[in-house]
C-alpha cells in the first residue's frame, strides 16, 4: 500500500510497504506499518502508533502480490 504524503513511524510510507489493519473507522483505516522482524526471536513487528490510512483504495493486498509482479513494473 502506498500514499507518499502519509508518514508511518517517522517516514513516508513507500511502494511494497505492508499495512496491517487495527481498526474501520468513518474517517478511513486505522492501520500499523510492518517493520523488520524482532532479531531476537524472528517474530513480525508492527509500527507501535496506528495511523489513519485513506488510501486504500488505490491499493493491493500484500497476501495477493508475489515479487514477480514487482519485477515486471506492477506495483507492489
């Protein structure tokens, strides 16, 4: 999901970006950045502070894209 003027725990938002969604609300998704996995254990991190998010709909769903897609100029 992408939308440069959105900034996710301190920086814009980036094409390949995953988002997870916290909560609907009437203003738009509530939503927290994927961040690196933890070092320690491996397990997925999310960006602590959710973030309203509106622009889902000029988005993919991250279970729906493979990076041959990427490679081949779609967006991911």
């Amino acid at each position: 999901m992408t939308m440069p003027s959105r900034r996710a725990s301190g920086r814009v938002l980036a094409n390949g970006d995953i988002l997870r969604i916290e909560a609907i609300t009437r203003r738009g998704l509530m939503v927290r950045r994927l961040l690196e996995p933890d070092r320690a254990t491996g397990h997925r991190r999310f960006t602590d502070q959710a973030f309203r998010y509106d622009g889902y709909q000029s988005s993919d769903l991250a279970y729906a894209i493979n990076r041959a897609q990427c490679a081949v100029g779609r967006r991911c």
